[in-house]
C-alpha cells in the first residue's frame, strides 16, 4: 500500500491533474470516481489507485474482478492497480469528497476523418470555449444528440482537465473529438467533404427551425462571452438565430448548443412518411 504522499507515482497524479501542459507531452489524464473509471475502455486503462477504504466496496471487487485482477493487493501488469491510504486518496483527490477510486487514463485520439462517421455526418465545431461545465455539458448533449464528431480549436478549455472530464460523464469515451491547430482550415476540408455548417451570430437572418438539418450538418459554438470569431463566423454556409424574448443578448453555450443539437436530432430522425 502507497501511503506517503511523497511517492513518485503520487506526485505524477498530482502533476496530471494540475498541469495541462503535461497531459499533452505525456497523452495521458486522470478519470476520478467509479463511475468516470469503471466506465473507461479497458485499452485506455494505465494505472489504477483504490483506497483503503474503498477496497472493499463491491463495485470495487466486481470491477477488478472483471479485469482479471485481486481486488485486494496490488498488481503490476499492462493495467497496474495500486491501493494507497485513505489520506493520500484525499491528498491527490480533486474533488471534496474523494470517491476512494482514480486512475490514470492514454487519452483517446481521434484523425479528422473518424468525426465524420460511417453514415451522414453531424458535427459540432467549438471555438475557444472557456469553461469546464459548459464544455462537459456539450459533450455530454452531442452524444445524446447522436453527433459524429466535436472538432475544437486548440485554445479551448483542456477537455483532458479534471473538472471536464468529470462534467462529461463518460461522453469523453463515447464521442469522437479533434482539438485543430488551424480550425478554419479543418472547416474547409469538412466543408469540401460535403458537411453545411451554421453559425449561431446576430447578424444571422434566419431562424435555425427554418433550416435542413437532414443532410451532413455541422453547426458552430462560439466563446461563452464573445461569441464566435468573424473569421470562423464567415467560413459558415448559413448564420442563424435563436429567437429569443425579454432583454436577453445571448444564451447560455451548452443551452444553446442543446437546443440546436436536438432540432437537428429531431429531423435526422423523423419518418420521412409522416
């Protein structure tokens, strides 16, 4: 059992879940909770740390069990699981209550291609999206939505820090995603694929319930104070409104994506016949 927080394995969780920059050089994050572990793809599974407290708990036993491990001691392998003390559990938690489970996660990675799907494609584009709920929400709604893919610019909030990760609620496992040094240039490539994209923007002179949503569509998020970029904004094919009553400027981001995510769900999946 790993029971001082000075331990090199504690420290490196502690570094993963601080520093973004280290996400990145090293393509791995952390997933805290049984939930956000149990749900990760056992090919993603690197490292696990159960609590003393938490070893114990049947959802612990059955889980481990299921990896072909004890539930009980350590174990070394392709997936290692290491059982720390109840105080460095809290010491490396980034959460209040510490949910006595956490691991170590390879982040998912995704080619331009895999967000367009097999079928007729349904994108999400996010450009420099702040915050971790708004952007855990979003992911959350796309796959509900039945989205193919979240092309994202690279100044984003980082989809691999704690609070997003958590906010997805597993969607971070289910939805593909592509963070794009040049977003513009992404778009033009979707776009010469055949994808038609809107942009929500008060200049829009169109309702989005008056548009088709049936064929490959994508539609654009912008930064929750300021919108989207003219440049992004311009490379759209349509600019559409959210009509919207009272003294209001804008919407909440995730609400807004909800409610033009499922419009378009709407008539993906409506009967033709009727």
């Amino acid at each position: 059992m790993i029971d001082s927080i000075k331990n090199a394995r504690i420290k490196n969780i502690s570094a993963l879940m601080k520093k973004s920059r280290l996400r990145k050089e090293t393509g791995f994050f952390i997933a805290e909770g049984p939930r956000m572990v149990f749900e990760t793809p056992e090919t993603l599974l690197h490292e696990i740390y159960v609590s003393e407290s938490f070893a114990s708990d049947d959802r612990w036993i059955s889980f481990s069990h299921g990896l072909g491990m004890p539930s009980d001691s350590d174990v070394q392998g392709e997936i290692s699981a290491f059982h720390v003390s109840d105080q460095v559990m809290r010491s490396i938690s980034d959460t209040v209550t510490p949910q006595g489970v956490l691991a170590v996660v390879r982040q998912p990675a995704y080619e331009p291609k895999d967000l367009l799907g097999t079928e007729v494609p349904y994108l999400l584009v996010l450009e420099r999206l702040q915050d971790p709920g708004n952007m855990g929400t979003i992911m959350r709604t796309a796959e509900g939505a039945g989205v193919t893919g979240v092309l994202m610019s690279a100044d984003c909030v980082d989809v691999f820090s704690p609070k997003v990760v958590r906010a997805t609620m597993g969607s971070l496992y289910r939805v593909p995603f592509f963070i794009a040094d040049d977003l513009i240039a992404q778009v033009a490539d979707y776009r010469r694929a055949g994808v038609r994209f809107y942009a929500t923007h008060p200049a829009g002179t169109e309702s989005y319930y008056d548009m088709d949503y049936s064929t490959a569509t994508g539609f654009m998020i912008g930064n929750e104070g300021r919108g989207l970029s003219d440049e992004l904004s311009k490379a759209a094919d349509e600019r559409i409104t959210i009509p919207m009553e009272g003294r209001l400027e804008s919407l909440n981001a995730a609400m807004a994506t909800g409610i033009l995510l499922y419009e378009g769900y709407r008539q993906r999946k409506k009967d033709p016949s009727g």
